[in-house]
C-alpha cells in the first residue's frame, strides 16, 4: 500500500468507460491521469476550510505529517530544519514551527527531527489539536511547503504533494507561502504574486532570506494570498461541483471516455 503505483503492473483501466467524468485535484494529478489511464479528466480543486487572520509573529510554519522518505510525499521535516539553520542571523528572532501527527513507526524519524532541530529555535507540535493548528496559522508570518524536494517525480510522482490543502489553509490566515515548484503547489502559488516558489534547498534558504528583511513585501504578499486563497473556499468548490454534476445530468456521457 505504501508503493508507488508505478512500481506495480498496469491495472486494467475499462471500467472508467462505465464513468461521465474523471475528475482530478490538480492539473498535476490531471497529467498523471492521462499518463497513467489514457483518460482525459476535468480539474476540480478539493474544498478547503478557510481560516481566521491574526496578528502575525516571526514564526514560519509547515504543517503535515512526520514520515521518513520512502513511505510516500514525505514533508520533509528534516530539509526544512536545515534550510532554518542555513538561513543564520538573518533570522534572528524568528522561530521554525513543525506541526503534524507521528504514527508509531514513525518515531524513529520524529527523533531524527528533534536531534536535527537542538540548539534552534524550532518548535514541534506531534499531535496538535485543532485549536493549536489554528492559532498557529493566526500567528505565522511565513509557511513553507517542500514534499518533493530532492525526489524524481518523473520516476514516482506519489512523493509530490498533488494539491496542497494545509498551504490554501496557511494563505487564507495571511501568510506567505514559500513552497517548492512541484506537484500542486505551484498552480496555487504563483511566483511573486502571492508568495514564493523554490526548486532545491538553496532555493528555500534564499527566497526566504528575500521575505525576512523586508516586511513590506510580505505584508503586500499576504493580501494576495488571503485573496487567492478564496478561490479553494467550501463555497468555490461547492459552485464547481455543481456546475460539474449539472452538466452530467443535462448532457450524460457527453465526454467520452470520461470518468469521476
């Protein structure tokens, strides 16, 4: 289960043809979908929670579970506490916030983390409750998201993240996201609009040494990412799926070779 599908057999895919839509979260799981199916789909953005904006502290914030690399989109919880320590005085003051849940078997890279991260201003939240969460996107500044980096998605795409819920969630409480150019994170990220988009560690320990020293960019980087965050809100998905279904129902099998 936790294989990569690319690592099996092609499964037989003609049951689809019994389907009106194929539906994908992103245009990135679009693509694997015709690759790996031989089917068209139509891109339907999961819906998102929104959350409330507060007053912002010199956190930088990642969310997502501790998992070593290997067992899927790994979050990367070690680069980022690396990227941290590389960014030096420049981030004096500021604190690295890691929050997600840890399964049993996971412990052992949960303690890789915490060793990595002595020394530091680095906080980890294992099994943060929902209110933690909240107050936590309340007070970040910065969010960062880095599932891929370092991997060959061309070879195993699963080690992407296909969307990238937790970074809409970061951006409708008003902080920038820094996140890699991989998976999802880039069709809701666009470079300098709404936040920043890096492709290696470098890239990370630089983009975000741009946003530290200039709290002017990243007060105007965070009305646009409550703005663009808007458009995965329940309402905006809710407005997509029906004018997805309405469609099916008004003209059935009108896609051929579609699925949902």
């Amino acid at each position: 289960a936790r294989a990569s599908p690319l690592a099996a057999d092609r499964p037989g895919v003609g049951w689809l043809d019994s389907y009106d839509r194929v539906v994908a979260n992103s245009a990135f799981t679009a693509r694997w979908v015709q690759q790996w199916w031989g089917r068209p789909s139509e891109v339907v953005p999961p819906p998102v929670g929104l959350r409330q904006p507060g007053a912002k502290d010199h956190v930088i914030l990642s969310v997502g579970r501790f998992f070593a690399p290997g067992r899927g989109h790994a979050k990367k919880q070690l680069e980022m506490v690396e990227a941290f320590r590389q960014l030096g005085r420049l981030a004096a003051g500021w604190e690295l916030h890691l929050v997600g849940g840890c399964s049993p078997e996971d412990r052992g890279y949960l303690g890789q983390v915490q060793r990595a991260a002595a020394g530091l201003p680095v906080v980890l939240h294992v099994d943060a409750t929902g209110a933690e969460l909240d107050a936590l996107y309340q007070r970040a500044a910065i969010y960062w998201h880095a599932t891929g980096l370092g991997e060959d998605l061309d070879a195993d795409p699963v080690r992407a993240e296909h969307f990238g819920i937790t970074t809409v969630e970061a951006m409708s409480a008003g902080a920038v996201p820094v996140v890699i150019d991989a998976g999802g994170q880039p069709e809701i990220v666009r470079d300098g609009m709404e936040g920043l988009v890096f492709h290696d560690l470098d890239g990370l320990v630089e983009r975000t040494r741009d946003l530290l020293g200039d709290p002017s960019r990243r007060a105007r980087l965070a009305r646009s990412a409550e703005e663009r965050a808007r458009r995965y809100g329940i309402e905006a998905f809710g407005e997509r799926f029906s004018s997805l279904v309405g469609d099916i129902v008004d003209h059935p099998r009108a896609w051929q070779g579609g699925a949902s």
